[in-house]
C-alpha cells in the first residue's frame, strides 16, 4: 500500500546499515527497512528537530531525519547523521514534547560519537567471541569432552554479551544526561523526555515477546525516568510553535489512516469527531477502500476552514490523482507548490500529475519542476526516476538516461548507474555539462 502511494506518502527500501546501540539490540546489523515519505509528516519532525540539533552544535541541514513504516515503539541513529523515528513511535506518543525527548537522546548518541565507538566495541567483542570459539574447540581436542568445550565457548557468550550490555547502558546514561541539556538549551521542557521513559517503563512488564525493540535494548526505564525526573525539575520551557501543536495530532491521524484498517480509524474517530485531525483520518481510510465521495467530504470540509493549508490542499490533489482525477489534482498540486515552494515532495508530488496527463507541454513543464525540486533535494531518488521518464517521453534520451544513471547511483547500484551512464555518453553532446556528469557517473560506477 505504501509503494503505491507514491505521490504522497511513499515507501522505499533502505539498505541494511549498521546501528548504534540505540533502539536495536548492540550489535544488530538492520533488515531492510521501509522508509516513508510524506511532506507534512517530515515539516513537522524537522521543525520540532531544528533546534535541538543547534544546540548539539549540529547543521540542522546535514543531519537527516528517516520515517520507518513500522508498528513498534522504535527509533535510532545509523549511518553517521541519521535519526530514524518509527511510525508506531510516532502513533505510540501522547505530546510532541516526548517526540523531541527522544530526538534529543538520539542527538545525543550523535554528538557523543556513539555510532563509531559502538562499531570498536563490536569489533572488540567478535574478537572476544572467537576467542571463547577457539578456546572452547581447543578444550575439546584437548581430551575435556564435547560438554567442556560448550561450556567455554557459551560462558565466552555470556561474557561478550554482558560486556556490550555494559556498554551500551553506558552510552543510554550519556545519552540521556545529553538530551536534558540539548532539551533545555533548545527552549523545550525536558518533561516530555520523563514521560516518555514512563511511557517505555509500563512496556517492561510486559512479556519479552510483545515488548517494542525500545525496551529490550534500554533497560531499567523506571530507574532512568527516576533520575531524569530529579534533574528534569519543573523546567517547562518556552510554548511550542502553533504549527507544531496543531501539526502533531494531523500527523498522528495521518499516519493511523494510511495504515490501519477503516475500522480502527473509525475507533479512534468517530464520524461524530468533525475536527480536522479525524477528517484527515477517516478522509484517507475511505480513499484506500475507493471511496472517493466520502475521502473528498471529509477533505473539502478541511479545506473550508483553511483554503491555503497546503497540506491538505496537497493530500487532496493525491487522492483525486490515484483516483484518475488527472487535471483536478494537477490544479492542487499546483496551488499548493505555490504556497510552499521550498517543499520538494510537493513539487515532485505536481510533477506526477503533469506527467499523467500524457499532454507534451505538460511534460515540459514537469521537467522543470522536477528540476527544481532536485536542486532543493539531489537524493530523492523517486524524482530522478520521474525525470527520467519525462525526458523520455519528449524524445530526450541522453538526459532520460543521465537521469536514470543518477537514480541507480543513488541507490548504490553500481552496474546500472555504469550501463546508463555509457548511454548517456553516447547520447549527449560532448564537453557539456551533462555530458561531463555522465563521465563523472561511469568513473564513480567503474570504481565502486
């Protein structure tokens, strides 16, 4: 369902990445994840993030934030300056406080260089691990029997293990005293951090088998809301901005409509609820059943109150789109790009729909947008693989295959960026721009 939503709420793979010992086991290499990806969603997390990073002395620019379409309470930090937040964390928060509390302790597994220390006492501890093999396979060979041997090498387990349980609860502690002072010096209350240790401290009753990742890989909640609670005080900071307290339950209900069943959203909002957040919800949860009439009642009743909320201007563009409403969303799209020209998703979102109506103009003018919405986000890959159609489309096959090499670049796949890149090569004028881009592509493909 999240593929296919691709204008909007879209899903794409990231490739395992070694984490910090965060909301993952020490140690955990992760699956592939299925990422989200969703303009209002991510305006919001950047907004509330913003400042935290400033205080960590972080590029609020440089430090990317990944939505994970996944139901657990789950969030960590991977491949350097990475915060990866679950949706089932984001459904699972009651404030937007307790959101920026766990930023703020991922912040601070980033400025404490967590992420490379981790990946040395991993090194550390696999070495540790075949000693206690070794060890174990020499006690057998030496006459101590099969049941000697075992006994060395999983007391050489144990050891590891209680080892990097060590030291991750070392890096939790910093990472906590971390978050007070990034929460504190970024305006926030640290109230939200406590509460959500709480939050995460009713799980550790629960049966290991239906606790979160959260609570397997932080342990002893109770006790670190204790002493957060003792440093936190009765600090509340300065009042969140409007947008962030009307954003986060639109977000939350968003989330919840895209994927959760009609009848938990009807569950959560009743028909009887008419405030925005339950429109949105109950707006998308019909539009994923096919029912059109009903998700654009629910919409137009939002946009009556706000004719320039441009996300909602924006989810409704979608909706006629993946219904087939082609020229209805391009006109959605469009007036929402104008309201917020700097959000690419948006831009890339109205080149869809122009490159839908199979009308040659349009393609043109959906080359530019996508153009633009590259210049303001080079690594989303879903916009290069639009531009590559589009260019397609007007007979432009170097560019289209430029473009095409850039997508299997970013995607590190190194054998189609090279064969794409060639294309494009031979395609493209030589000596321009382009074509030196190409040239730059086939090196990086050759060499990687």
């Amino acid at each position: 369902m999240l593929h296919r939503l691709r204008t909007k709420f879209v899903a794409s793979t990231l490739a395992p990445l070694l984490v910090a010992a965060l909301a993952l086991p020490t140690g955990a290499v992760a699956a592939d994840y299925s990422l989200i990806r969703d303009a209002e969603i991510e305006h919001i997390s950047r907004t509330l993030a913003a400042p935290i990073f400033v205080a960590a002395g972080l590029d609020p620019a440089a430090v990317e934030i990944h939505l994970v379409a996944d139901d657990r309470i789950n969030a960590f930090v991977a491949g350097g300056q990475r915060v990866f937040l679950n949706t089932g964390l984001l459904l699972a928060v009651r404030d937007p406080l307790e959101i920026a509390g766990v930023i703020a302790h991922e912040t601070g597994h980033i400025s404490g260089g967590h992420l490379a220390r981790t990946q040395q006492a991993l090194q550390a501890a696999t070495t540790q691990s075949i000693l206690a093999f070794l060890l174990g396979a020499a006690a057998i060979v030496g006459g101590a029997g099969a049941d000697g041997g075992a006994a060395v090498m999983l007391g050489g387990r144990e050891m590891t293990e209680r080892t990097l349980l060590r030291y991750t609860r070392s890096q939790e502690s910093a990472a906590d005293q971390a978050a007070l002072t990034l929460l504190v010096k970024a305006g926030y209350s640290p109230r939200g951090l406590v509460s959500f240790m709480e939050l995460m401290g009713q799980q550790e009753g629960l049966l290991e088998a239906r606790q979160d990742p959260y609570v397997r890989s932080h342990p002893m909640f109770p006790d670190r809301a204790s002493a957060l609670r003792e440093r936190a005080g009765t600090g509340e900071g300065r009042p969140l901005p409007t947008e962030i307290v009307n954003g986060f339950p639109r977000m939350q209900a968003k989330i919840l409509g895209f994927t959760q069943p009609l009848g938990a959203v009807l569950r959560k909002y009743p028909v009887t609820d008419t405030s925005v957040p339950a429109r949105y919800a109950r707006a998308i949860a019909n539009h994923r059943l096919g029912r059109l009439d009903e998700a654009l009642r629910e919409m137009d009743a939002v946009i009556a109150l706000d004719d320039k909320d441009v996300y909602a201007l924006e989810l409704r563009g979608q909706i006629l789109l993946e219904h087939g409403r082609v020229a209805d969303a391009v006109e959605l799209y469009g007036r929402a790009m104008a309201l917020a020209p700097t959000q690419p998703l948006i831009r890339v979102g109205y080149a869809t729909a122009l490159i839908a109506t199979n009308d040659t103009a349009r393609t043109a003018a959906a080359i530019v947008a996508l153009r633009t919405a590259l210049d303001q986000e080079r690594t989303n890959g879903d916009a290069w693989r639009l531009l590559a159609e589009a260019f397609a489309r007007t007979g432009d096959i170097g560019q289209a295959s430029l473009a095409s090499a850039e997508q299997h670049m970013l995607a590190s796949n190194a054998k189609e960026a090279l064969r794409f890149a060639e294309q494009a090569l031979r395609r493209l004028d030589s000596g321009t721009p382009a074509w030196l881009r190409a040239q730059d592509i086939k090196r990086s493909a050759e060499n990687g």
